[in-house]
C-alpha cells in the first residue's frame, strides 16, 4: 500500500500557494526533500532576500494529520530548547492542490542520520544526550489523560496508563493474526504482557510525546569539535502517555553505547523498575511495526520482525 502522496509540486502551484500563504512573495524553485512514509515534503525558495519556506502534503488517507500537527506544535511552540518549525499556513481546502498541506518555517541543519557516519564517538556522544534533554522537555508539558493524539485532541481519553496499553497490546495482537501472524506468537506476547501487568501502573501521570524522536526527525548542525541539535521535526505520531514508553521509543533505533549517552542526558527515571518497563514497551514497538509493514505491504521486514517478537517475548 502506497501511503505517501505521489505528486509533482511545480511552481505554478507553489506561487499559488505562497500567494496565499506569504503574499507579494516569488517563487524562484522548487524541490523534493526528505520526508517519511507518510508525508511529502517540498522545498520552495523564494527570490531573494526571503529565507525558503517548506511545504508538507498529508495523504488523503491520513489527512486528519495535518490538523493534529497543527494543535501539537501550537502545544508545544516556545517550551523546548530545540528549535521547530513555525507553521505559516493550514488548508484543507485542497482549492490550491488535491491534498491538506501545510506551509512551514525552514530550519537550518541538515538531518541527523545523515552526518552520523562522519561524527566522531564524542560527537555522537553529546548528539545522544541533546536528545535525552529534549526528551525530558518535551515530558514536561503534562497533558489530561492517556491516548492517542488525533486532529482534536486526545482521540479516546484513559484515565490510566495501564487501560491505554492494555487496549493497544489488544488491537495490535488482534491485527498481527489478521495480517498472518501466528496466533501461538500471539498468544505468548500475551502471556508475558500479563505477568509485567504491574509495570503499566507505575505511570500515573500523562505526558506529551513526540513518539519517534529518531535522527531522521532531528536537525543538526556541525563544528570541526561539536555537534548541536537545530531542529526537531514531524509531529504526527503525538500522543499523550507514560514518558518510559517515548523513551523506549527512541532507544528502540539506537545502539547501546549511544542508548546510554541517551539515557544520561535523560536523567533520572525516578521509576524504580524502568529497565523492565523499557523493555516492555520495546516489545510493543516491535509488535507495532510489524503490524505497519505487513499494513504498507513490506512482508520482507516481517520475518526478522517475527524473530524478534518470539526472542523478547520468551524471557
């Protein structure tokens, strides 16, 4: 299944858009840039001496996720140390382009993921532990209940942790048989949820984030000694719930000796069991990307994925 727009932006549009969006501005090119599964994003320069803006193409089967992002950086604008970009203009008009979009300040840096080859052990060290910062940050803005985040708000509200985990182990489980899965895998992912059932009461109180704070959504800059954090990015996996879960999250594509500058510049849990709470939502993470593939039709991904499920789950 093929989730991100496929479209040509040209620069007809892109003038349109910016005669909405930025008026009396020109459009001097555009361009393709990075952008996730799901999103299609576009630079557009304008003649000089205007700065580029950037343009970000929600799918019609996801379109609801302009609007969440909208809320989610209003949320967050101002209370992180991490600059992000400032969205200039909302539509869901589709009058301009047959798809929501959003018009958005351009950062400067170049994405993380790409300068991690040539960053030396001490950079990426620092780089780490930048993100654990931002991390604790973005876990200080409480919110009212657990859940996921969508164009409104919190979609269906919790009152505990432990009833919006118990629920999302339920669908994805349900979702992993019906793509195929086994449902004797299944059912021991099951059991070992169960007997951690006590781990998903340790959070009491909800918290935003960001839930994919990974270097492809991490702007940086460098020096020939440093490396500093200049932008954060992509907003529309949101949700309201335990802090150790958003952790685990990021830790989940990291090595473990960049894992532990993470966890450094994260500081204290305060949580007295939260290794085995990591891990525990590790393996949800698992389960729930082995739910996406099999949904975007990557069956390849699934096997390492299937093994993966069966070794974390067996302890």
């Amino acid at each position: 299944m093929h989730i991100k727009p496929d479209v040509h932006v040209t620069i007809a549009t892109a003038q349109a858009i910016i005669d909405r969006a930025l008026p009396g501005r020109t459009v001097a090119a555009v361009s393709s840039i990075h952008g996730g599964d799901i999103a299609a994003v576009w630079e557009i320069a304008l003649a000089a001496p205007e700065p580029a803006v950037v343009l970000k193409l929600y799918p019609d089967s996801l379109q609801w996720k302009m609007q969440k992002e909208v809320n989610v950086s209003t949320l967050i604008q101002g209370r992180l140390s991490v600059p992000m970009p400032r969205i200039l203009f909302a539509d869901d008009t589709k009058a301009l382009i047959d798809f929501n979009f959003v018009v958005m300040t351009k950062l400067e840096g170049s994405i993380l993921r790409w300068l991690e080859p040539a960053l030396t052990p001490g950079q990426l060290a620092s780089a780490y532990m930048q993100i654990g910062r931002l991390l604790r940050e973005f876990h200080r803005i409480p919110m009212d209940a657990f859940g996921y985040i969508g164009p409104n708000g919190i979609w269906t509200a919790y009152a505990t942790n432990h009833a919006y985990m118990a629920f999302q182990f339920d669908k994805k489980l349900k979702e992993f048989i019906d793509q195929g899965g086994a449902a004797s895998l299944a059912r021991q992912v099951a059991a070992h949820v169960a007997e951690r059932n006590e781990l998903l009461h340790a959070c009491t109180l909800p918290v935003l984030c960001h839930n994919d704070l990974h270097t492809t959504n991490l702007l940086a800059k460098t020096t020939e000694d440093a490396v500093c954090l200049s932008g954060v990015l992509d907003f529309e996996g949101a949700l309201a719930g335990d802090p150790l879960m958003d952790v685990a999250k990021a830790l989940y594509y990291v090595s473990e000796g960049n894992g532990r500058a993470l966890l450094e510049g994260y500081g204290d849990t305060a949580r007295p069991q939260w290794s085995q709470s990591l891990s525990l939502y590790h393996l949800y993470f698992v389960l729930e990307l082995w739910c996406w593939m099999a949904q975007i039709g990557n069956r390849g991904a699934l096997d390492q994925l299937t093994s993966d499920l069966a070794r974390f789950s067996a302890a």
